[in-house]
C-alpha cells in the first residue's frame, strides 16, 4: 500500500511528527484541526464560533490540496473542551459539512494543545 503525505500552506505546519493528511488508496485521513492561524502559527482568539470557524477554514485547505470538498467526507471526530459549547460548534459544522452530513462522533476532552476549545478530524473517500 502506498501512502502519499498531503499537504496545504492555507493551514497551519504540523506542531509534532504527523503529517496535515494521509492519502492511502482512495482514503484520505486528515489529522485533527485546532484553530491555529497558518501564516503565525498562534492560537486565534475567540469564543468557541470564532475558533471553529478557524478550524473548518484549516480543514478546507488540506481537503482543497487533495482535489477534494466536504462532499467526500464520510466521519469526523468532534474534540470539545466544554460540551456545553456544543450548540454553538455545531451551528458552524452544519454551516460548513455537505449534505447528508458525514457521520460524527463528538467527546468534551480534558485538555487540547495549546488549551483550544475545539479540534476535528475525518476521514474522506477520493
């Protein structure tokens, strides 16, 4: 099986040994989004519609480097630092997932990197 590393500069360099995405077959495994500026590398401030707006706009970028949307993804993985903001994320994920939406699992996390309120990954089929 070959594996091909995927790679944007429209979101943020990898902060440790992993790649932004993995292309094997006709997957593709993007590792998770936190809301980071990819031109500074810094934590975007803001509340919690603030900073997934950051990490669907991160997303969009490696998904875009290979050739692909959110029309090809079929799960994601939700980390929250507070379930109570879930409402919140989740009026921004429906903003910004194809219909039907991909399946989804959602878990509050005692801790992100860099202590952000949210970060996702998936899964998409090329």
């Amino acid at each position: 099986m070959s594996r091909e590393v995927i790679s944007s500069a429209g979101a943020p360099k990898a902060i440790g040994p992993y790649s932004q995405a993995i292309k094997a077959g006709n997957l593709l495994f993007l590792s998770g989004q936190i809301p980071l500026d990819p031109a500074s590398g810094a934590v975007v401030e803001g509340d919690i519609t603030v900073q997934t707006e950051r990490v669907f706009a991160n997303i969009t970028a490696v998904l875009g480097a290979a050739a692909a949307s959110f029309a090809n993804v079929v799960g994601t993985t939700v980390f929250l630092a507070d379930t109570n903001e879930f409402a919140a994320m989740n009026a921004v994920y429906a903003r910004h997932v194809a219909d039907p939406p991909p399946a989804r699992s959602t878990v509050q996390v005692a801790r992100l990197p860099k202590d952000v309120r949210v970060e996702i990954d998936l899964i998409a089929v090329l």
